[in-house]
C-alpha cells in the first residue's frame, strides 16, 4: 500500500473514530486533517491557513444575516400568523389542519430557511392544536416534521449557500435559489395529498371555517409577514441587491416588524436573541474553516478524482450512478448533520456528477433535498426529536408516524433526480 492510500485511511479512519467517539463534527474534521498532514510531512500551518482562506468569502456574510433574522422571527408570533394564511388557503378541507400545517411550514421555510426553525416554531402551535381537534398525536408529528424539510429547499436557505462555498464558490445563489421553489411547492402538494389519504381514511373532519371579519386582518398579518422573503428574493432575482445585502436588510425589516410594528415581544428579548444568533454563527463558521482545511486534504490526496473513477468504473450509466449516489447519501443522513454533510460531500460528489453531464444547480437541491430527509432518520434526525419531545412522545412512535411521508418525499426525490426540467425550469428561465 502506497503513502497515499495510508494516508487516505488515516483520514478517513481516523474522522469515523472522532465521530464514534461523540466529538463535534468540526474538531473531528480538522483533527483528522492533522494527522493526516502528520503522517504526510507536510506543515501544519497549512492548516491554520487554509481554515483562514475558508472563511474569507464576502458570501459567508449572507449565513449569519439570514440566521438572526429568522431568529428574529421565530421569537415572535410570526408563525401564528403563517398559520392563520395557510388556515384561510386550505383550512376547509378534509383533514385541513394537517394541510395548514404543509402550507404553513412552507411559508416559513420562506422565511427562515431552517427545518428546525420550522419545527420548533410551527409545531409548537401546530402539533397542539391538531391535538385538540382530535387528531393523533404521533400524526401530528409526522406531518410536522415531514412539512419542516421543506425549509431546507426554499429560498432563502442558508444551506445553499454552504453548498455554493464547498464548491468553490462558483455556483450562483441567485440560481440556487431560483432551483428550489418549484420542488419546494412540489414537497409541499404531496405532502398535503398524503395528508389528505390519512384524513379520509382516519375520518379527519374539516378545519374550522374562518370568519369573515378576520380575512382582512389576517390576509394583511400573512402578506406582511411573508414580505420578508419577497425582500429577500425579490431584490436578489432582479439584481437590486447581492444575497448578502437581502439578508442584511431582511435583518431590518424583521426586528421593525416584530418589535415596533406587532409589539410580540419587549426589546430586551434581543440580547437572548443576538447571543444564540452569536452561537450558532459561530458553530457554522468553525464548522467551515475545519471543513476548508479537510477539502484541502482531500484535494491533495486527489480522493475526489479516485471516487470519480471508482463510480465511473462501476458504471457509466448515469441513472445507476444517480441512484447509488443518493442511497449514500440518504444513509450518511442518518448519523450525520446536515451542514457537515454539504461541506464534505460537495466537493466529492460534484466532480462525479458534472463528469454525467449533470448541472451543479441541480445537484445541490437533490443534495438539499437528501439530506433533508436523513434530518427526519435516526439516530441523529434533528428534526425527528424536535417534534418528538414537543408532541411528548417516543422516538419510535414518531418514526413509525413519519414513514408514511418519509416515503412520499423519497418519490419526490427521484422525480427530481431524474427529471431535471423541473429543477432548473426558473434557473434557465430567469437566464
């Protein structure tokens, strides 16, 4: 065995054992990446300057932006009002509750461009409520945490943004974000179909009818709460402004509208929310320069290009190969997180799916999109236990309701993967 297969191994051996052995995802990855350079011979202030380059990117600004202003929304009643939307659209269905709770998540995915901030935000309405009006506990949260992903895949995601940095930079957000309406909407029809087979067949009854009085109130309450992504999208996909001046000035317009238009919540609230914006930006950016330093390694062992020609060698058959590609990275969902994922499969994946002639717009959605799922997937489904312990009930039950959609959004995956005109259809449009 050559230095550089050991050395392959020791990276990869080495950041399996940091994860076992319950170490944050970034100390492992950069962890890994010094014995490896140990092993190699080569100084490690390469290292320390690659994770300085890694987080030197004028895009990096939109993360935090688009961070604190759904932290901003989430604190206040801005999910309440989502749900008074969605409850209009379709809350006189069959089984509408559940479709509000579809709409709604995708409204504020809209927003805050997080499954959890979804789940946590929307459910904690949500999931009570539809308990009140006789719905099963374990459905609500299925169809709570199965609606949240949708977060993941709408614009604004601060998660599309990860995947343009881990590909070097080069993919435009603009069409990024462009790419993940039409499956946004897509997840968010067969969700709500889905709900609407367990309606009729549990005996689910209507949602309550909305008063009319209110439909003014709560038609103005919907429209200005989701003006925050019209600013967002609005001003990138006409050119008025970059991602990063969106995300600021959505920052604006959000701490306007919650603390001196709607009055949810006293001003002093903003230092809990600046210190856990603080906290989390911090996290992703660490998480970044570790990752910058791990892709460099990576690179210079030339691991990207022997998986390219160990996929290749498999088959060149770009439907087998697609299909391989999302089995792996449906079950690395499940005991990994989701940003470590995009910053350490992109820049192994992406040269194999260019080298079938697939567009790397389109891939990131399917990658938003996979990995999304494994969010749903023990044992570490992030989203999964958000919902369980707001619905106060097991893991398990929880799984066992949110198969059902866990299935559905797998079909929407394939559709995806292998129907690429519904993904790049705006991209190529607005072009």
């Amino acid at each position: 065995m050559d230095s550089t297969a050991i050395a392959t191994c020791i990276l990869a051996g080495s950041f399996i054992l940091f994860v076992l052995l319950r170490f944050p995802i970034a100390l492992g990855l950069a962890g890994s990446s010094i014995l490896t350079l140990l092993y190699l011979k080569v100084p490690l202030a390469t290292v320390g300057q690659t994770m300085i380059q890694g987080m030197n990117s004028y895009s990096l600004l939109t993360i935090p932006f688009f961070i604190l202003a759904g932290q901003i929304m989430s604190e206040g009643k801005m999910a309440l009002r989502l749900i008074n939307l969605a409850q209009l659209f379709v809350g006189g269905i069959r089984g509408g509750l559940a479709m509000v709770n579809c709409v709604a998540c995708m409204f504020f995915g809209n927003i805050s461009g997080s499954a959890i901030a979804d789940v946590s935000s929307i459910g904690s309405v949500m999931i009570p409520s539809m308990k009140k009006k006789g719905y099963d506990t374990d459905y609500s949260v299925g169809v709570t945490v199965s609606s949240a992903i949708q977060g993941v895949v709408v614009p604004p995601s601060h998660n599309l943004v990860l995947y343009s940095l881990a590909a070097g930079g080069g993919i435009s957000i603009t069409s990024l974000f462009l790419a993940g309406i039409v499956p946004g909407i897509l997840m968010c029809i067969s969700l709500m179909a889905t709900s609407y087979v367990f309606a009729v067949k549990r005996g689910y009854e209507k949602g309550d009818p909305v008063s009319r009085k209110d439909i003014p109130r709560i038609l103005r309450d919907g429209f200005m709460s989701l003006l925050t992504a019209v600013i967002i999208l609005g001003g990138i996909f006409t050119g008025w402004f970059t991602a990063t001046e969106s995300g600021a000035i959505a920052c604006l317009y959000a701490f306007v509208l919650t603390f001196f238009i709607y009055r949810d919540i006293p001003l002093k609230r903003m230092t809990v929310i600046l210190k856990r914006t603080f906290r989390t930006v911090s996290m992703v950016l660490f998480l970044i320069a570790a990752s910058a330093a791990f892709s460099w390694v990576l690179a210079y062992l030339q691991v990207p290009g022997m998986i390219t020609d160990w996929m290749l060698a498999i088959s060149d058959n770009p439907i087998l190969i697609l299909l391989i590609i999302n089995i792996v990275l449906l079950l690395l969902g499940a005991p990994m997180d989701m940003a470590p994922l995009i910053l350490i499969m992109t820049p192994i994946l992406l040269p194999v799916v260019t080298s079938i002639g697939m567009d790397p717009v389109h891939f990131g959605i399917i990658l938003m999109l996979n990995l999304g799922i494994g969010l749903l997937t023990p044992p570490v489904g992030t989203v999964l236990f958000v919902g369980a312990a707001i619905g106060n009930i097991s893991i398990s039950q929880a799984t066992k309701a949110m198969m059902p959609f866990f299935y559905v959004l797998c079909i929407v995956l394939l559709i995806l993967t292998y129907i690429p005109g519904i993904v790049m259809w705006l991209p190529n449009l607005v072009q």
